[in-house]
C-alpha cells in the first residue's frame, strides 16, 4: 500500500494528474493505510509523509472549495513529518503549518485559495519545461560527439525543476552520460565526479525495480566505475560492483543489454581485484567475461570486444598464478577465426590482443610473437594519440608499448636474446623507442594520475638499461630522479611502492659502481640500503614479490659488508618459496612468474651462510641449499613431497595450505591497503596451518630446512659433494657421517661455469651433427676434452684432494687392482649441465688426475633425495621381493630416425633379466600399457628416442608409439616397486640458460620413483654396445657396472669424451 501511495503521490507532484491518487482513494488504499497505521506505526515518517501529501495533494490540484475533507485531513500526518524533517513538506503546505503552530487563526478557504494559485502556477511552469527540454534535447549530438556543448545545454533544467518533476529525472539520465562521455574525451576529472553526484541523486528518484531503474543503475555503475580510475579510491569501485550486479539482477536472459552489461560487470570486478586480491574477484569476473562473449553472435565486432576482454582477464590469472590453461584459452580466444576489429573500441582491442601476445613470450620465448605484440601495442598508441581523448588511456598504451620493446632488447626470463647468441649493438633500436615510449607516457599522464608513478617507474628501468649498456651515469641520474619523484607521488600503501623503493636502492647501487676510480659515495650506499630495509621489512605483498625485495635487501647487504644482514635476508627467502612456487599438478606451470623468483636463491642463500662464517655455517649452508633446490626441483617435476605427506594424514588441511598458496600468489598490489589487509591475513593462515601440520605424527618437520640429522643417512656408503656455484662464492660441501666441510673453490667463477656449460652444449652439437666436417668434430673434441680438464683443476682436484682420494686405479676396470670408492656429486646452477664425474687430464698416461681413476662416481639431485633413496632400499631389502622386469624398445618412431641397435638390445637385457620380463616392442610400446606395467614393474630398460629439458624437467618425456610418457606422468604413479631403470634413450637436449632445478632425465625418474638410475647426459653414438657391457658386467652394483663400462669406453676411445662421458648412475 505505502509503495502504491507514494507512486500516486509522485506522478501527481510531476504531471498534475490526479487520476493515480484518485483510483487509489476509490480502491480505499489510501484509507487502509490510515487505519493500519497503529500507535506503533504511526511514528512512520514514510507512511505519515505518504498518507499527508496524497490528502494535501488532492485538495490543493482540485477545483476551489472542494476536497476540503482533505485539506483538513492532511494537516495531522504533515505536521508530525514538519517536526521532524522539515524539507519534506511542500513550502505551501508549511506556511500553513507554521501559520497554525504560532496560533494565528487562518480560515480554510482563504489560504487555500493561494495556496492553489502557487501550486497550480508551478504546473503550468513544469508544463512549459516539459516542452523546452523536448526542444533541447532534439539539438543534442546523437552521436555523443559533443559532450561539453551537450552538456551546457542540458544544465539548466536542473535548476529549474523540481526534485521529482519526469524533466528533471530525464536531464539528470542524460546529463550523467554526457559528463562520462566528457570526461573519456578530455580526462577532466571534475565533469566525471559530477556525473557520479548526478548518478546518485538520479537513483533516489527512480522506484527500484523494472527497466527504467535498472538501465539508470547500470549506467551509474559505469560512471562510478570511470571515477575509481581517476581516483582510486576503494569505495568507488565497491559501488561499481554492487550496482552492476543490481542491473544485471533486473535484466532479462534475452536482453540485448546483457552482454554489455555483463561485460561492465567484469571489468569492474578485476578492478576491485586488483584491490583486493580475493581470487573470488577474479574468478567472478572471468564468469561474466565469459557470460558476456557467448551473449552475443560471433563474427560480430561486439564479439570481438568481449573476446578480447575475457582474454585479458585469462591473462591475469595466468600472470600471477602460473595458470598454463588460461594462457591457452587465451591464446585461443586472439588466434582464432580471423575477426574484425571494431572501429569504436579497436585500440582496446589491440592492447589486450597484445597482452595475450606478450604473455605468451614471456613462457615461450618466441621473438616473432613479441614482435606481433609490439605492433598492436602500437596500433593502440597511434589510434588514441589521434584520437586525442583521455590521456590517461594514451599513456597506457604507451607503458605497455615500451615494456614489450624493453623485453626485446633486454634479458627477459623466458627468452634471453643473448643466450641464443644474437649480437646487438650497445644501444638496441627497441631500447630507444622503449625510453621515448615511457618518457611520452609521463609526459602525458596528469599530475593527479593514479598511474604516473608507474610510468615513471618505467621510463627510470629503461634508463637503468640504457646506463648498463653504455656505462652513461647521466642515464642513472635520471633514473634516480624519476624514481624518487615516483616514491614521493605513490600512495604510501601501494605494494607496488615497495618495488619502487627496491629498484631506487638498486640505482643508487648501480650509480656508486660508476664511480669507480673515483671518490666513493658511501652515502648512496647508505641510502640504497636503508631504502632496502625498510622496504623488506615493511612490505606485504604477494610471496614472490616478497623474495625480490628480500633478495634485493641481500644484495645491497652484501655491497655494505653486511655479511650477517645479508645470510639472514636471504634466509628469509628461501623461506618463502613454499608459499611462492606453485605445483604444476594443482594447475600451475613450473615456469610461472612465482617459480622465477626462487631461480639461484638457494645457491645464493648458502654462499651468503658461508661468507658470515661461523661454526655452524656449512652445516646451515646445506640445510638452506637442501631446503630451496627441494622444493624448486619437487614443484619443477609435479612430485610427492612433503604436501603430499601431509594430504596422506590430513587432507582437509593440505587442501586449505593449497587455497592459501593460491590465494597468496594471486593477491596483487592493492590501491590501498590497511595494516591487517588481506596479504598479511592470509600469510598468518598460512603459518597456522604450517603450526597445526608439524602438530601431526611424522611432520614435526613440515616445510623446515631439512635438519642434518636427516641428511646424514645420505653419507652411509661414502662422501656426498655438494658444488655450489653463485656469484658471491663457489665451494664444495661435503657430506659424510661426521658432518659438513667446506672446501673452498676459489679458481671456479659462476660466470665462467655458465660460459663453459654453454660451451660444451655447442661442442656436442658438433661432435656428433653428421654434417659437421671432421676438422670441426676434432675442434670439438678438443673442447670437450679441455672442459674436463677444466672441472679437474678448478673442482674435482681440490674435492678429492681433500678427501684423500688420492690413489689413481689405472687403466682398465680389468686390470685395476682394487676397486676405487664412492662417491656422490650434486652440482647447482650451470655445473647441473656439465658431465662433473668425467672431470679429469684423460691422456695422462698413468690416470693420476681423473675422477674416474680415483673413485667411483653417481649422483643425486639433492642430498635428501639420496638419503631417501638409501631409507627406501634399506626397507626393500628386508622384504621378500619378487624381480617383475619391464622391456620397451622402438626401433622405429613416426618422426624420428630409426635406431638400429634397439631392438637388439632390447631382447638382450629381457635375456638378461630372465623368463619373467615383460617386452613392448614397435607398436606394442604405447602410453597406456606402459603406464599400467610401470607400478608393478621393480626393473626397467627404455630403449627409445626421449626429449630431456633441463630448463623444465615437469615436460621431459620419452617417445612412445603413439603418445609421449613424461616424467610428471610417471611421477603420479607413486611408485613403491621401482628399484632400477636403465634409459637407453637417445636423448633430444633443449638448450636454455641453467637453473636450480635444472636435472638431466635420469634425474627426473629417479625422483619420480627408481631408486637407481642409469641415463645419458646427452645423445650417444652407440647406446646398444653400452647397454651390452653395462648386463655383461661381472659388477654386482648398477654404480660400479656403470663404471666399469665407462672405463672400457674410455679406453676404447680416450679422445672422443662424447661417445663415453654422458653415461651417469644416479642413486645409492
């Protein structure tokens, strides 16, 4: 009743007509109202509002001396609201009030009378507005081309309206649109926070509820929406969101003004994510995205916006959740069936077809789709600086533009133009255009842009490359001028200051290095540390970008001799990459952003233990390096570690430290952030649910350091050396059952080792190409040969001279009088790719100086995964166990070249292992019925073409018939018979710059579950005569078989390292 009423009144106070308000007095609503309005009712000031102005209104629009029934009746309810909300009461029907409450006797019929004269006045005058507003709006620009004229023109019928008269409510519609479309024109900020005032007022006119009321709320949602933009403020976005969903709850299915409307909806919900971080935000965003792109016909360009939109979306949960099947459908999405692009809106377009281009560099490396970026980013650039709207929008364009060319020309992570061996000149083209990109944008952006100080972030990195490239300390200062002007215009809680504050302390680092020969300046060094400092310590952000700024503070520790400060910033992390590296098999690439971060920090982390000494630092040097390889190489590969120990006991809480991860990583820079804000939440959830798990039986340990004690295990059968190469140190820890030493290795330089590791990828590749001429193979021969030498003299020397390995077994495994001892190698960064056991002077005549001669060589992956190994046989063989061999050869794969030896030796090792060997030969070798032999199978021999990446072991696979069998697969099978497999692969190597989970094949199945591994580094002529030597051994112990036939190899062909030194055991 009281909504009935309050319409009536409504169209009266608009039109004039009564004929509403009438039919409800006919009905007996207005009546009803009266008489349901008890005592306790009564003090309603809506109803008492409704009830007096629907009396007050039928006297006063009535002919003269009638309804005075009503006139009277509407004294009562009026007075109360006059008392408590005096501007409700019409300024007629007050006077008449206050003429009564001072006591002066008026008759009825008298001041009626002026009452109607006034009241009937301003009809006639809202008639006569009614009519000159048609009049205006028909001379408005149909095509919103001229806001501010439009606008103008419109103004002035606020004034002269009423609040609630139907010209008002139409002015304040389409004044709103037209200061929006002012403000994307102009970027004027005072027309945009005009329209947002106008929005309000409009949407306390109209009832809520219907079309008229949804089409006003959505049309507000995308005004306040433009108003978070320039503002930032967090309440403006909040208000998007909530009025968007608000019309979309008042819009058919069927409604053409779904889609857009949707679309609106998206955009504004990954705004607020930006602020807030809830994945919720993002993925309801990418809901609506997707609702609007299938709410329209394809082919069209609407299609083709909201396409490019979701697009965009799918690229940002791939950027910070390492997501690989977003970036798929989005590549999808861009690549599809060729579409046009819609004229209005097409620099939009571009740029998210760009993004998608972009992010798909950055995993693949592929310079032809960053150069694909780079044009539309262009495109984009050129179409609103000619369009010359907002130049808030212009200097978007321009930032995305010069961080594709800055990723050209720079050493971006996925695609090092310098390790692929381009030349450039010292100032690259791309360089120049990215600075005068960047430096456009700033000089675009308005003082007051939310957005400046990232383009003035932007311009100073590219500076800081042009000053790395030509040693131009004017390039620096600028960079640290801009820099400092970005911190002081970011807002204070912007995570994305911290970075600011990380990359200034770097500059000031950087411009100290320039004055080398000079004065120092110990107070830029002061400053870049404090700025440092308080960034790590005060920042809250997402994990990874936690580890940068951690890493950052270490390093300018380490330039300020603070040795301690630097081992305890480091220390801090390593102990964020649990929360940081995600599992691929929880949906996440191994090369995500977060995963990136972790690269050398493990390394770095124990090289910087060491430099602060102390007598517990090799020991702690090991834990940190054990602690941050483990969980890069177990995450890398998609294996069982700790989580899944924890999802065996309690799998509620391992799917809650899940959540938590992907929350953490996904949680962006926010706009404004309150000291308990969302980031720092969630990282104490996390540490509550890391305490509730080491409160489990078996998990007191949970995601600690592996302590020593739990390594030691690993030392049981001999020496376990660890060679960590980082640029601070290199050295040799080593493992045995009395603790950890250190051995310095002072002639081993990271630099070099990455110099050689490329090297000695190029010197195979030419050994073995058929086409390479015989004087070339020599040549690389030759290098091979001096990169042995090499790992002798700067490594394996001072390790076994240390250990007293002194003693060379020369010559043949035949002829040597006793068998040398063990010993296990693990190497970190570039040393992974290099064969270390082969380390040694071959053409000494008596063997004195070669590993090979003074012990007997494996490896492990890390000191863990041995010590795991050794607990694991140890169980086995306490357990009666029945030999159940598995036998895979293909001697011919559709692709490959034909592997003549293969089947040969296939039937010899199945000869070898006895009656019971399952043999797959040619067809019969397909994925699936390798996969369901794998789990009962305690032995296994591969004969087969296989792709091994160091760079991503997650991928290495083996070719089968009809399907590849990668490691994570295998990986997934648990695999509790596994004890030995040998890989006769002919092995593809993908070269790429090493990392701390790089791992050879071998590596990859021996964590995925064999205990012992036999494998190739690298492609070998003749697989078939090693793996017949290696059956044929007398040797009890896949290690010293493997040995032996290395041996016999080699003596075979001492100057040919490539056809012996590649054969590596892995395991106990």
């Amino acid at each position: 009743m009281l909504l009935a009423v309050r319409q009536a009144v409504a169209v009266v106070r608009d039109s004039g007509d009564l004929t509403p308000l009438r039919a409800l007095e006919r009905q007996g609503v207005v009546t009803r109202l009266v008489i349901s309005m008890d005592d306790a009712r009564y003090a309603d000031l809506a109803a008492l509002h409704a009830v007096g102005m629907a009396r007050w209104l039928q006297y006063v629009a009535g002919p003269e001396g009638a309804h005075q029934a009503e006139w009277e009746a509407s004294l009562e309810p009026l007075s109360r609201v006059h008392a408590r909300e005096r501007d409700a009461v019409p300024p007629e029907a007050a006077a008449v009030l206050e003429a009564v409450r001072s006591g002066r006797r008026l008759s009825g019929p008298r001041v009626p009378r002026e009452v109607r004269r006034r009241v009937l006045a301003g009809l006639r005058q809202r008639e006569e507005l009614s009519e000159d507003f048609l009049t205006a709006i028909r001379g408005l620009d149909p095509r919103g081309g001229r806001p501010e004229r439009d606008a103008t023109a419109l103004r002035p019928f606020l004034d002269l309206t009423p609040r609630h008269h139907a010209v008002r409510v139409r002015a304040l519609r389409l004044l709103s649109v037209t200061l929006q479309r002012s403000h994307r024109a102009t970027g004027d900020a005072h027309t945009l926070a005009e329209a947002v005032r106008l929005g309000r007022e409009l949407l306390l006119l109209i009832p809520a509820g219907g079309a008229c009321w949804a089409d006003a709320v959505a049309q507000h949602a995308r005004v306040v929406g433009d108003h978070y933009r320039h503002t930032g403020d967090r309440r403006d976005i909040d208000e998007a969101v909530d009025c968007g969903r608000e019309a979309l709850r008042h819009t058919p299915p069927d409604s053409e003004r779904l889609a857009p409307r949707l679309d609106d909806f998206g955009m504004h919900l990954a705004l607020r994510y930006d602020v807030s971080g809830a994945p919720s935000d993002l993925n309801a965003a990418i809901d609506a995205s997707r609702g609007a792109a299938r709410a329209v016909p394809g082919g069209t360009s609407d299609a083709v916006s909201h396409r490019a939109r979701l697009a965009g979306l799918l690229v940002k949960r791939h950027r910070v959740s390492g997501d690989g099947a977003a970036l798929d459908e989005a590549v999808q999405l861009v690549r599809g069936e060729p579409q046009p692009l819609p004229a209005p809106g097409r620099d939009g377009v571009c740029v998210a077809h760009a993004e998608v281009l972009h992010a798909q560099y950055r995993r693949t490396g592929l310079v032809d789709v960053l150069d694909d970026a780079i044009e539309l980013y262009r495109q984009a650039a050129d179409e609103r600086r000619a369009r010359r709207g907002n130049p808030a929008d212009l200097a978007l364009a321009l930032a995305h533009l010069g961080n594709a060319l800055y990723d050209l020309c720079a050493d971006s992570p996925e695609g090092d133009l310098l390790a692929q061996g381009a030349s450039r000149p010292p100032e690259p083209p791309a360089l120049r255009e990215a600075i005068a990109a960047h430096r456009e944008a700033v000089e675009v952006s308005a003082a007051d842009d939310p957005q400046r100080p990232g383009h003035l972030d932007n311009l100073a990195r590219s500076l800081r490359e042009r000053a790395r490239r030509e040693g131009r300390p004017d390039a620096l200062d600028e960079a640290i001028c801009l820099l400092r002007e970005a911190i002081e215009t970011a807002h204070p809680d912007r995570v994305f200051r911290s970075g600011m504050l990380s990359h200034l302390s770097g500059a000031l680092l950087e411009r100290q290095r320039h004055t080398a020969g000079h004065e120092p300046e110990p107070k830029l060094i002061r400053e870049a540390y404090a700025f440092a400092e308080a960034t790590a310590r005060n920042a809250a952000g997402p994990p990874g970008e936690l580890i940068r700024l951690h890493r950052a503070l270490a390093e300018l520790a380490t330039a300020t001799g603070r040795r301690q400060e630097a081992a305890a910033a480091y220390a801090r992390a390593v102990a964020l990459l649990p929360q940081a590296v995600p599992h691929p098999l929880h949906g996440s690439e191994p090369e995500s952003q977060p995963a990136r971060h972790g690269q050398g920090l493990a390394a770095d982390a124990a090289a910087a233990v060491l430099r602060a000494g102390g007598p517990d630092a090799p020991a702690r040097a090991l834990e940190l390096l054990e602690q941050g390889r483990g969980i890069l190489l177990t995450r890398a590969l998609g294996l069982h570690g700790e989580e899944e120990a924890l999802r065996d006991a309690a799998p509620q809480l391992a799917d809650r430290l899940t959540k938590l991860r992907t929350a953490l990583a996904t949680a962006p820079a926010a706009a404004h952030t309150e000291p308990g804000d969302l980031r720092r939440q969630l990282a104490e959830q996390w540490d509550a649910v890391v305490a509730e798990a080491r409160r489990l039986p078996g998990l007191a340990d949970f995601l600690k350091p592996p302590r020593l004690a739990a390594l030691r295990p690993a030392a049981a059968g001999g020496p376990v050396v660890t060679v960590n190469t980082s640029p601070l140190r290199c050295d040799a820890l080593i493992l045995t059952g009395g603790g950890v030493t250190v051995v310095p290795l002072p002639a081993l330089s990271h630099s070099e080792a990455e110099t050689r590791a490329a090297g000695f990828a190029e010197a195979l590749r030419a050994a073995e190409a058929p086409g390479t001429p015989p004087a070339d193979r020599r040549t690389a021969q030759a290098q091979l040969r001096e990169t042995l030498e090499w790992l002798w003299d700067t490594t394996a020397a001072p390790v076994l001279t240390h250990l007293s390995h002194t003693t060379a077994r020369n010559g043949t495994a035949a002829t040597a009088p006793a068998d040398p001892p063990r010993i296990w190698l693990s190497a970190t960064g570039p040393l992974a790719l290099l064969p270390l056991h082969a380390a040694g002077h071959h053409d000494d005549p008596d063997g004195a100086r070669s590993l090979l001669d003074r012990a007997v060589p494996s490896y492990t992956p890390t000191v863990a995964a041995l010590a795991a190994a050794v607990r694991t046989a140890a169980r086995r063989s306490r357990r009666p166990r029945r030999s159940v061999p598995l036998v895979v050869a293909l001697p011919r794969t559709p692709g490959f070249a034909p592997l003549a030896g293969a089947l040969t030796e296939a039937r010899a090792a199945a000869d070898h292992y006895g009656p019971d060997t399952v043999l797959f030969t040619g067809a019969d070798a397909r994925r699936a019925r390798v996969l369901t032999a794998l789990p009962t199978s305690t032995h296994v021999h591969f004969a087969c073409h296989a792709v091994a990446d160091p760079t991503s072991p997650y991928g290495s696979h083996l070719i089968l018939h009809d399907q590849p069998l990668t490691v994570a697969e295998i990986s997934r099978l648990r695999l509790a018979h596994g004890e030995f497999c040998y890989l006769s692969a002919c092995a593809t190597a993908r070269s790429g710059r090493p990392r701390d989970e790089a791992v050879q094949l071998g590596g990859a199945f021996h964590l995925a579950g064999f205990s012992q591994v036999v494998a190739t580094l690298w492609p070998v002529e003749d697989p078939t005569d090693a793996a017949r030597l290696f059956h044929s051994s007398s040797r009890t112990t896949p290690a010293h078989a493997l040995h032996e036939t290395v041996r016999t190899l080699r003596a075979n062909a001492p100057l040919l390292p490539s056809r012996w030194a590649g054969h590596v055991h892995i395991g106990p």
